[in-house]
C-alpha cells in the first residue's frame, strides 16, 4: 500500500511541475518584463524535465529519487515562500504561493514517509 501512496506523491509532483513548466516555455514572458525569452524558454524546458523525472521515479522509487522529490520540493518552497512573504505582491498571487509552498512540503514530508515504509515492508 506504501508503495502505491509513494508513487501517487511522485505522480502528484509532476502534475505540479509539468503544466508549470509548460506555461513559463510557451507563454511570451515578455508582457511580464522578462527581457532575454531565451531564459524563459530554458527555465520552462528544466521544469518540464523535471517534471518528466519525477513521472519516471513514479514507475519505480527508489532511494535517490525520493532523496531528489524532496530536495526539488523543499528548494521550490524556499524559493516560492520568501516571494509570497514580500510586500508589494497582490493578494491572491500571495495566497497561491504560499498555498504551492505548503502542498510541495507536505509532499515532500509524505516522500519520506512513505520512502521509509516502503522500505521497511520489503525487509
């Protein structure tokens, strides 16, 4: 049953990830005051790799991969809480920042978890 929840968290993520990096790659950022599309682009295409990646450690956890779910996840909260937290940003982009930042924590917390019971049931 572990095994099944630890693959749902994966899959999860990268639902999460993919739309997200598909959007940053196709939408024109420049209306947005992002000056070189070409960073845009890269940026979109990273987050759709790892989108991918995270689809892929679905098929079968392992180790490294949860140890990756959990690094991506806390580093998108750290980068996305911070952001929130600033003056300046409007209300409901506020709350959809932190809103992410806390579902990606609570993945990643479920990444462990389950990682850990996963393991233990194959002993």
């Amino acid at each position: 049953m572990s095994s099944v929840a630890l693959r749902s968290t994966f899959v999860i993520n990268g639902l999460l990830f993919l739309p997200a990096g598909l959007l940053i790659y196709f939408l024109p950022l420049s209306s947005f005051g992002v000056s070189p599309l070409w960073l845009a682009r890269v940026a979109g295409a990273v987050i759709v790799a790892w989108a991918v990646s995270l689809f892929a450690g679905a098929v079968r956890p392992s180790t490294s991969a949860v140890v990756q779910l959990v690094v991506g996840n806390l580093l998108v909260t750290a980068t996305l809480v911070p952001a929130a937290l600033r003056a300046g940003l409007p209300g409901p982009l506020r709350g959809v920042f932190l809103g992410l930042g806390v579902v990606l924590v609570v993945l990643a917390l479920l990444g462990l978890l389950l990682s850990g019971r996963a393991s233990s049931e194959r002993l």
